[in-house]
C-alpha cells in the first residue's frame, strides 16, 4: 500500500508548466465566489444575480449622490437586465476599461467620488464576466460610445454622434453555466429598490415600470417594515453623513436594518454596533438611573445611515463593514456616530417629554420582566449546556454562520433541521452533510406560546434547549446557523408542530424570520417507480405526470412520515436538489391579528373556520 501511495504522489507533476497566468477577467468566471459571494438560482436576497444587478445600480446611485441624475431606470425581462441612469456618463475613451481591466475606474479618485459604496475597481467587471451577454452604452454631450462584450470579452465597440441626456445604459444577461437555473424574483428586487430611495430622498427609480421614491427617509424605511405598532412616534435625527431613525413596540428583541454610503449592510459592522451602544448609553444618561442596556434596547425597531470616504468592507459583497477609523475629520466612526446620538438624541428627549415617558415605562416593562425570571433564566442557561454537551437533542455540525474563516458560500450553507421524533432524526442524521448540517430533535409537540411571556422560553425545556442551540437568547447576531429548517411529517400534525414552532418564533425571536432565517423543509408525498427509474413527488400533480412518463403499472408509494424515508433516500432531499420554502414577513401580513386568530383561544371560531374551508384529501390507489 505504501510503495503505491509513493507511486502516485511521483507521478503528481509540479513544474513551469503548473504556472498559470489568466488574462482579463478569467480569475472572476474562475473564481466567482471571491467577488460576489455565492452564485445561488435567486430563491434567497444574496445570490449572486443580485449582486450582480446590485453593482450595476451602485454605480448610478454614486452619480446621484454625487448631484447627478435623479432618476434610474431598470427593467427585466426574460432574465435580462437593463438599467439606464442619467448621470455625468463614463468618459468615452475609457469606457471598454472602466468594465474590462481589474483595478480601473474612477472610483479611485476621491475628488470624482466621495463617499461612494464601489471602490475598488471591480464591480462591472464582476458583471461583465459573468454575463453571456454585457453591453455599456455611454452618452456624453451629444456622444455615444456603446461596448458589447460576451463571457468578459470584447466583441463590438462603436463610437456615433447621438443626441440623448448624458447617463449610462447597461444590459446584461447571467450565464445560465454559472447561474443554473436561475429566476429573478421581483419582491427581492423591488426591497433593494426600495432601500435605496430610503437612503437617496429626491432619487426615482422606475422598476419595470413602477415609480419608487421616498421623501421621509429611514422613517419611511421603519413604517413600512415594521409589523408591530411603533410605542411612540419615531424619533429621526439627521445631519451631513449620518441619519437615524428609531421606536420601540411590544415586541421582543431587536431590530436593526443599517447602511453605509447607501449600501444595506445586512450583517452590521462597526457602525451598527456604535449606534446599538450609543443610543442605550444616552439613553441610560438621560434618565440617570442604573438600567440595564439590555432592558433599554428590548423591542427596539432602528435604522441607521452614514456616510464614510473609503469605506473598508469585510468582503467583496459588502454586508458587513469593517471600518473603524475613517469617518468624518479623521475621527473614529464609534466616536462620530457616539458624539452624535449624545447630543441629538438627548436634545430630542428633553424637548418631546410624552416620548420620553413612554421610552421609560417601557424600560421599566421588560427590566421587571427581566428581574422575574433570572433565577429561571440561570438554571435554565446551566441546564442548556449540559444537555446540549452531553446528550442527543443536537447534533451539531462543524461550520457555523458566524464563524469568521470559510468561504461565504460553505458559511450560508449552515443550517439545522429542527425535527420531531427518533426515526425523522435518525434518518435525517445519518443522510446530513456532517459539515454544515445539525439536527435538534423535538421531544413530542412544542407548547403554544403566543400570549405567554419569555419566562416561558426558560421553563420549557423544549424551547430553552432550542434556544441554546441556535445562540439567540442575546439576539441573532450569535446566530449559529444561516438556515433554521423546521422538518416535519407531511400530515396534520406535522403541520401543527410547524405551526407551534412559527408561532414560538414569532412571539420571541421576529427579527429570525425577517432576516429570512426560517424555511420549511419540503420532502415528497409519492414514491413513483418501476425496474428503471425512481421519481420522487412533491404533489398530486407531480405523481400524475410521473405516472404518465413511466408507463403502465408503476410501483407508488405514499410516504406518511419522515421515519418511513430511509436514510439513503432522504440524501435525496436535503442535498443539492433540497427544496426549501421560506417563511416570510411582512407589515401587510396583520401577524398579531394571525397569530391571535390561528393560535389564540376562540376556539369556536376557528372551529367554523376549519369545517367552512374543509378539503377532504382523496386515498391514492
């Protein structure tokens, strides 16, 4: 055995012919994952279609903020993407480089682009690559020079004497080799857009026709995101490269949506976590009494927005930032953002004394909650650790959400299957991707929690095990896994667990279903098969044409649970093919009104409810 490891490892050849130069933007198609995160099929905000259609959108945003151009246009259509803005145009001679060449742009000149989200040259070309179809079309003073590239490369470039508004147009198309499969979903791109006219009042964007704007800034951004009743009205302070806007509701936890140079930071930074301290900091100040910080931020709702010369971000995707002291004259971004909320914040509660009364009475609430449970709350910490060290409810994988080394796309791969029963758990176990697949079995049916305090999610063992497992009880920042997937059997009471562990969500941790954490996972109904092939199905519909296409006298199972999928099936379901849907919500949704209806006790009601919208499921032969 050993003379053949030796062998193989002298036949492995490692010389000047190992030496690989790639020419243009090959590095990009060859390593996507380095400049736009993960490629996805664009069922989640972050694959890579977005960003792609994200830096092309940045750039118009940065003519805005520099005084150019109110309005952009994007359109799509058949998967292809088109936007056109009206700003100063890119240079003419310079535009096949500006999309073409790594490390060019104007970016790179501060004087041309303050404050600007995209600087370090890559964005189109990012695009460009990894497009089968890019065309740039710039129009300056009568001028026009339009460029169309296929994969990155040139094919066609053309300068004529047009007369048009100066701006940029951009077209472009995904690979579908890349980008497999891929559907551009419209309330993703319309939330994007929508972000932007937060951050950009006086900037109109036309989405396929439909007009965005925003006149009130991030208040507008809390009003029409937040789905409880704000405690008082919201409290927005703003001033040159730096704007807040803030409310507490009845809600547990907290809320963050933060922004740097108009780029939605979706995991925070260091100005996400200076706005957190300096409110409760000055707040705490204010009313000068010992309250807990903790107490001072439960059921916060908050946005903040700065404004940072070379911003440093802590990946290419620009979710996170990772500046620290670059902010405005050379000081720190904690000291400028702390230095603000100090003084405008305190300002703003000695003149608005009702406001000020409510933010106390609502501290008070949850520091009496708080002290109510503590001793609860610390036998319930200790009795998490030792049964998640020492028994069988988590099995836990090896890659976390926020660990700080691994590739984006191995890190959002992270999740949990939360299921109920030994034989689901066993088999989903046996099948899991050791790496990035844990499962946190159910002892039996959750509790209904809605209307019950937090007291509750320490008293329940089911609910403080599970808590502990995903690292929530301090909010989801410690969130230890991307996807939290509720597996349950496809019958009445699967479909009651999953209901029970929603509402458990909703009630305490809502920020884990807004920041799109919580999915159901699908698994079939049917089992269609004869000698040659197998179809699994995930609908009448489905078993129906798999029938057809397999001919006469298919075997058909129907799967009642989870336990009956063996575990060399079930690798099927929750590999690369797995079918996820995820659990959304909204303003428009009413939860209260839902959770109060569907979970609350007029039992009577519901009753006359479920017999009015009854559906008998007809047996399969």
């Amino acid at each position: 055995m050993e003379n053949l490891i030796e062998q193989e490892v002298a036949e492995i050849r490692y010389d000047d012919a190992n030496i690989v130069t790639l020419e243009g933007l090959e590095h990009i198609r060859r390593r996507p994952g380095m400049y736009i995160g993960k490629l996805g099929d664009g069922t989640h905000s972050d694959d890579g279609i977005y960003v792609l259609l994200k830096e092309v959108i940045d750039n118009s945003i940065d003519e805005f903020r520099m005084g150019y151009g109110k309005l952009i246009e994007v359109s799509i259509a058949d998967g292809i993407v088109s936007v056109r803005d009206y700003g100063r145009g890119i240079p003419l001679n310079s535009l096949v480089k500006a999309v073409s060449v790594m490390n060019t742009g104007g970016k790179f000149d501060s004087q041309a682009f303050k404050k600007s989200v995209g600087l370090n040259g890559v964005g189109t070309k990012a695009v460009n690559a990894l497009s089968s179809s890019f065309i740039i079309q710039s129009f300056r003073e009568g001028q026009s020079r339009r460029a169309e590239f296929e994969k990155g490369l040139l094919q066609t470039e053309e300068l004529e004497e047009l007369k048009a508004e100066n701006g940029t147009l951009v077209i472009f198309e995904p690979d579908k080799t890349l980008f497999q499969n891929y559907v551009y979903n419209y309330d993703i791109i319309e939330t994007m857009l929508r972000n932007f006219s937060y951050l950009n009042t006086g900037l109109t964007i036309l989405f396929n026709g439909k007009k965005i704007l925003s006149k009130n800034g991030l208040t507008d951004l809390l009003n029409e995101n937040m789905t409880a009743e704000p405690l008082y009205p919201i409290i927005h302070l703003r001033t040159e490269d730096i704007e807040i806007a803030f409310t507490h509701s009845d809600q547990y936890g907290e809320e963050y949506y933060s922004f740097v140079n108009g780029q939605h930071t979706t995991q925070g930074g260091t100005h996400q976590s200076a706005f957190r301290e300096a409110v409760a900091k000055t707040i705490k100040e204010f009313y000068n009494k010992n309250h807990e910080l903790t107490d001072i931020r439960n059921g916060i709702i908050a946005a903040v927005a700065i404004g940072v010369e070379e911003p440093v971000f802590e990946s290419q995707t620009k979710t996170k930032l990772g500046s620290r002291d670059i902010a405005k004259d050379g000081i720190t971004v904690n000291k400028f953002i702390s230095d603000f909320v100090k003084k405008e914040l305190d300002n703003y509660l000695h003149r608005n004394s009702e406001t000020a009364e409510i933010l106390l009475q609502k501290i008070q609430e949850s520091e009496k909650e708080r002290k109510a449970i503590a001793g609860v709350t610390k036998l319930a910490r200790e009795r998490a650790k030792k049964v998640n060290l020492h028994n069988k409810k988590l099995r836990d994988c090896r890659v976390h959400y926020n660990d700080t080394k691994g590739s984006p796309e191995l890190l959002d791969s992270s999740s949990i299957f939360i299921t109920e029963g030994d034989s689901a758990s066993g088999s989903i176990t046996k099948s899991r991707d050791v790496n990035t697949q844990a499962v946190f079995s159910l002892r039996g049916k959750p509790l209904n929690s809605f209307g019950l305090t937090k007291k509750i999610v320490y008293e329940n063992e089911e609910f403080n095990l599970l808590q502990a497992a995903l690292n929530i009880e301090d909010g989801i920042d410690g969130l230890r896994y991307n996807k939290v997937i509720v597996a349950t059997d496809a019958d009445v009471d699967g479909m009651h667990i999953r209901l029970l562990l929603i509402t458990f969500f909703l009630q305490f941790f809502p920020d884990l279903i807004k920041k799109g954490h919580v999915f159901i996972l699908q698994t079939p109904l049917f089992r269609v098969r004869n000698k040659k092939e197998t179809v699994y199905c995930y609908s009448e519909e489905e078993r129906l044409a798999a029938i057809t296409r397999l001919g006469a006298n298919p075997e058909i199972t129907r799967f009642k649970g989870l336990g009956e999928i063996s575990p060399d099936e079930f690798k099927h379901f929750i590999g690369k093919d797995i079918r996820l849907d995820q659990v959304t919500l909204k303003k428009e949704d009413a939860v209260i009104d839902l959770l109060a209806f569907y979970m609350g006790k007029n039992t009577s009601e519901r009753q006359n409810f479920i017999i009015e919208n009854l559906v008998v499921e007809e047996e399969v032969e």
